[in-house]
C-alpha cells in the first residue's frame, strides 16, 4: 500500500495553487472541490480538476480529488468530471454510512467501464468527520474493497458536536481514538485531522506526534509549510530502519533457517510479531525512497 504520510488539500478553484501543486513534496496532493469551493465557483472548479489530473502529480504524489458527499446532490456532477486518466483516488467528504460508500463503488465502477480505465483502479479515501460518520466508521471502511484509508474530520467534527475546535483536542479524543482503531481494524490507513493554526509549528508537531501514538500514518495538511514535518514525523527514524535490518537479517538466518520461532538479538528477545514488525518498517522505507526517487526524476 502506498504510503500516505502527507495529504495536502489544494482548493479547486485557485488556478495559482493548482499551478504549484506539482512541485510540492506531499505523499497525497487533494484537488478539493468541497468545502473550499464556494458554490458559485463548483463548475468552474470540476473544469480545473480535471485539466489538472495528469500534472498535479509530477513531483512524485499521488493524485486525488475530495468531492462533495451525496446529500449535496453534487457528487454525481463531481465524479463525471473527475474521473479520468490521471486520477488515483477520490476522497469522499462527510461519510456518515456505508451506504454512502457503496453507491460511490457502484458509480466508479460504471465511469471506469464507460472510459476504458481498469475496473477498481479509482481507489477511495474516506472523511469521517461527523458523528454519524465515526460511529460507523468501521462498517463504513470494510463496505467497498476500494477503500484505502480513513481521514478523521475535526473541524465539522465539533461543529457537528456543536463544541469549539481547540489546539489541545481534548473535546476531539474519543473520535479521534475511535476513527484510528477503526480504520486499523479494517485494514485500511488512519489519516489524522487537519490542524487549522498551521503557524504554530510547535504545536502542530506535538499534536501529530500524539496522533502517531494513537495509530495515524499520515495527516491532512492545508498548507504547504506542513508537508516536511509531517513527512519527517511519519518516517521511520533511522535508528529503528537500521534495528529493523539487523532483525530481519537475524531472524532469518538463525530463526527460520533453524527452525525455531525465537532468537536472542543485542540482548532481547526477538520472535515472530518482532520480526514482523522489523519487515513492516523496512517496506515503509522503501516506499517511501521509491517515492522520493520517482520525485527527482521528475
């Protein structure tokens, strides 16, 4: 699974931050033709995506597109225009059921087959951002296998809640907590909230190093100032790569070439889920070197 330590949002509509887009560093670049479209400019904005899909990502990104959810009775509109060569995936705004993302799989599905693209290429991200949408997060994340990762929505969130958004999150934690675990527990990545006061630096790196611990892989930024710390915070640190290599080196020789199902390595214990884990930060390494490889190609 591609890695998704950054998700940056870039409104639809503004022709001067489309233009910059491909040379932003984010793991994930969001073309949105939600919340921060107005109304009046939705058209306009579908036209830009979609002359946008094929550039967007040619610093390396994959190419995604949030659009609207079905209770605006715009998704349709936003989905037709959208869904083209050049598209990786699609966010879907304000998901508060799995029926929601159902009939978005059923509809994919029919633009893929209408345009010659590979049936399931279109992949789906999932915002969670209501209370509705977190309390059927999990159903929500195993009803389509399109599904690739879960965003956690704070902002409507606690509008939804009808409390104020804080720094701190205390008001936050049981949602955010829940969409994590759910997310894990369907297979998918958990993508942490945006976090509005994106001047405070200091702040901003503490709050996504506490989502870290809670289970988060990557975030939803709305700033480009918020790539490299995010970027830096959902890497492995290269203590633990270089940990993870002598691990899987040693298990593999002295372990599963023996069969035994543990081994001693710098004075603890490694079995089976060490090992495991030892791989899994060695993949992520290496996607996230791919990543940066194909982006100086560029």
């Amino acid at each position: 699974m591609a890695i998704m330590r950054s998700i940056l949002y870039v409104p639809g509509n503004n022709e001067k931050m489309l233009a910059k887009a491909p040379s932003f560093p984010a793991d994930i670049i969001t073309l949105d033709l939600e919340d921060s479209v107005p109304p009046a400019e939705k058209a306009r904005a579908r036209e830009l995506v979609r002359q946008n899909l094929k550039t967007a990502g040619a610093n390396g990104s994959q190419v995604y597109v949030r659009i609207n959810n079905w209770e605006t009775e715009m998704t349709n509109d936003d989905l037709e225009a959208v869904v083209y060569e050049g598209l990786q995936g699609v966010t879907l705004a304000k998901c508060g059921h799995p029926d929601n993302v159902k009939r978005l799989d059923w509809k994919l599905e029919e633009l893929e087959r209408r345009r010659g693209l590979p049936v399931g290429s279109i992949k789906v991200s999932l915002l969670l951002e209501t209370a509705k949408g977190v309390i059927f997060a999990y159903d929500s994340c195993v009803a389509s296998p399109r599904v690739v990762s879960a965003i956690f929505g704070a902002v409507d969130f606690t509008k939804d809640m009808r409390v104020k958004l804080t720094n701190e999150g205390d008001e936050q934690k049981y949602a955010r907590r829940h969409v994590a675990v759910a997310a894990r527990a369907a297979g998918v990545i958990a993508i942490d909230a945006p976090f509005v006061d994106f001047q405070n630096t200091e702040a901003f790196e503490r709050n996504t190093r506490e989502g870290r611990q809670m289970g988060y892989e990557g975030r939803m930024i709305i700033h480009p100032s918020q790539v490299e710390p995010c970027n830096r915070i959902y890497s492995p640190d290269p203590a633990d790569v270089e940990w993870a290599r002598g691990v899987v080196k040693a298990f593999e020789e002295d372990a599963i070439a023996k069969g035994t199902a543990a081994i001693s390595y710098k004075g603890k214990m490694v079995d089976t889920p060490v090992y495991l884990t030892a791989k899994d930060i060695l993949k992520a390494q290496e996607e996230i070197e791919a990543k940066e490889a194909a982006g100086k190609k560029a």
